[in-house]
C-alpha cells in the first residue's frame, strides 16, 4: 500500500483522499444462464483492483494503472467519448449515472489502480473495476444506492457503454461478495441468498489458461443473440425454465444452446444441495457436466480449456473440474481431493505438460477462497 501511496504521489503531486478495494470472482456453476433467467452460484475472492482517489478542483478526470506505467489518461466530467483503453470502464459508470440517474460528479478526480487479479481474462475484472467506480461515485455524491442498485448500474456500463451484452452475474457477486460463502443469485428477480463454501476434504484450485484475449466480446454476443432467439420460438419468460422436451423442435443450434441453459439450470439447483449436504462427489461431477454441457451444447470452451479440463477430469485427485466465466480461453474452477500444496504442485506440472504439448501455453493456479464484496479501505 505504501508503495501505491508513494506511485500516486509521484504521478499527481498529492496524497490519496481514499482507498477502495474490489475483489474479482469466480463462478461455481451457472454459466451463461444468468442473461437467460436462471440462477448462478458465484463468489468474490481475495484479489482484485485497489483504487486510490483523490478528488480535485476543476472537471478533470485523470487515471493511471499500475499495469500501463507511464500513462495518464486524461479527460472531463463534460468529455465522456469512449477510447479503447480501460478507461472505458469508468466513463461507462459516469455515463450510465448520467443517463439514468441525472447526476454528475461535481469534480474531476485523480485515481491510481493497482490490480493482483490475472492479466488474461476470465475473473471479471472490467466488473471489478465499474464496481470499484460505482462505489467511489456512490459515496462522494452521497446517492445512497444500495449494493444490487450499483450492481445495475455496473452491468448497464458494459451493456449499453462498453457494448458487452453481459448478464449481471460479475457486477452482482463482486459487489455481494461475503468470506466463506457463494452467492446463489436468481437473475430474474435478483433474490439472492448466501451458501456457505464449505467443502470439506476437498480443495477449490483456480486454473488459467493464460489465453490471450481474443474475440470474445463477440463471440459472446453471438450466443447471447441465439439464446434470445430461442426463446421467442419456446414458451415462458426465461430460456433456463423450459423442459428438455419443449426444445425438440427447433432447429438443431437453438436446441443446443437450450438445451445447456436448461440442464445448468437444473444442475446449479442439484449442486446446491451438494454443498449443504457436503457431498464432494456429487459436486464433482455436476462440475464435470457443467463443462461437458458448456463444450459440445454451448460451444464455448476450446483447446486450451478442454485440454486442461479433460487431465483434471481424468485425474483420481480431482472430484471435477469446468471452465469458469465467459470462455474461449480464460480460467477453470477445479475441486480437488483434499492435497497438499507439493501434491497439487506435482498434478500441476503434470497438467501443464500436456496442456504446453498441445497448445505452447502455460497454465498458472491459484488457491482462492470466498470474499467479501468492493469496499473503502481508508
Ligand atoms: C461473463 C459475463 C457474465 C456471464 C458469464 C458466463 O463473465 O460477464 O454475465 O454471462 O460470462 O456465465
């Protein structure tokens, strides 16, 4: 923190007003269901974005990360054209204040992140960073907007600002975040209650593909766009609460994707009651359907994911593993047996062998546990 202190010294000539904190997540199981009405099981975790503020005179807005040394990126409370930069996360959440809320920041500020969350995608850390904004605008306009209403305002910044079709199950779990627990998030009506993590003799490993970015914006709207048209041939008001028997009629694409948002749902439900009854075998395999589902229904995994799922999934050490996230590359959630950190280290380097064979990537891991939601620090 210091060092942050001292980094923002350096680039605006002044101390920090405030410090904020917002954690990345993870999700458990309910994956791309929370845009199709079901109901997803994520959790904040400990990493994530700090936010060092300090709030200024004229209209000006400056921000720099530690990720990108050298530049400030400049503009005004007035001047909210986007640029590909993140600064389009933040101008995102002053847009959408703006729009819906009418409210405008008084004053420009100088803000300095600093970020432990993965480089590569798939820990939502653009919904880290509008949660992050949301609360700092929160408090120094004293709107009084409870956390599920700055979670709204976070999801419309990317629909509607960044142009990412994203259901609200990262600005949610990011905002609700609370140690020890999941968050089970009904995405129709946004009830939500919390479920203890607990899983005994086993252990939660987060894996990264450390797949560069590449088209998933797009490829995600894609899916979200045949989702929609799925249900306008189906009956009801969500995707995720149809029988299987309903689907046999569309063409075979929509069934697919039906068919996956319609069986996570079930599964979501059925891994619930796996964790209170604390049955890690059952968890298991419904995360090995999960990814199963989300390969060959919902198409969205690829190589990199597959390869490394399939040599969990394979492994007696492990109940089961899936993808977590959007996709197209990012990270896995793993529950594995009860190992120690030289045991896992040693699967690990075995998984890597064969995922550095077939792709010439390297995987990374993290041990992560449930924690709380974005906060002021100082
Ligand atoms: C991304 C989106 C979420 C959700 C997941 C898939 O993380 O931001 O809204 O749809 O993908 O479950």
């Amino acid at each position: 923190m210091e060092n942050s202190k001292a980094r923002f010294r350096e680039l605006f000539g002044k101390d920090p007003d405030r410090i904020y904190f917002s954690p990345g997540r993870v999700n458990l199981i309910g994956e791309h269901i929370d845009y199709n009405g079901g109901h997803v099981l994520p959790f904040a975790v400990s990493l994530g974005i700090t936010g060092l503020v300090s709030f200024n005179e004229g209209n000006e807005i400056q921000v720099a990360s530690s990720d990108f040394k050298d530049e400030i990126i400049r503009f005004t409370t007035d001047d909210l054209k986007k640029t590909d930069d993140f600064s389009m996360y933040i101008k995102g959440v002053l847009y959408i204040l703006k729009e819906d809320y009418n409210v405008k920041p008084d004053n420009g500020f100088s803000l300095f992140l600093t970020s432990n969350l993965p480089k590569s995608p798939g820990l939502a850390s653009s919904a880290s960073l509008e949660m992050l904004i949301s609360r700092i605008m929160n408090d120094k306009l004293s709107l009084g907007l409870s956390d599920t209403e700055l979670a709204v305002v976070s999801k419309n910044a990317e629909n509607r600002y960044v142009g990412v079709n994203c259901g609200i199950m990262d600005q949610f779990a990011v905002a609700m975040g609370k140690q020890d627990n999941c968050i089970l998030l009904d995405t129709n009506t946004l009830k939500y209650e919390y479920v203890p993590l607990y899983t005994p003799g086993a252990r939660l490993v987060i894996i990264n593909t450390n797949k560069p970015r590449n088209l998933i914006e797009s490829k995600y709207n894609e899916r979200r766009m045949e989702c929609d048209e799925a249900l306008k041939l189906l009956k009801g008001e969500t995707l995720c609460r149809n029988d299987v028997e309903d689907i046999s009629e569309l063409v075979e694409i929509l069934k697919k994707r039906a068919r996956h948002a319609i069986t996570e749902e079930i599964r979501v439900n059925d891994a619930c009651a796996a964790l209170k009854e604390r049955d890690m075998e059952k968890l298991g395999k419904l995360l090995k359907e999960s990814h199963r589902s989300l390969r060959y229904d919902y198409e969205v995994t690829g190589k990199e994911l597959d390869v490394i799922a399939d040599a969990l999934n394979s492994s007696s050490l492990c109940y089961g593993a899936r993808m977590t996230g959007a996709g197209f590359g990012g990270c896995l959630v793993a529950l594995m047996k009860a190992v120690d950190d030289s045991a896992l280290k040693l699967l690990m380097e075995d998984v890597n062998a064969v995922y550095n064979k077939e792709t010439g990537l390297n995987l990374s891991y993290y041990t992560l546990t449930p924690a709380d939601g974005t906060r002021r620090i100082i």
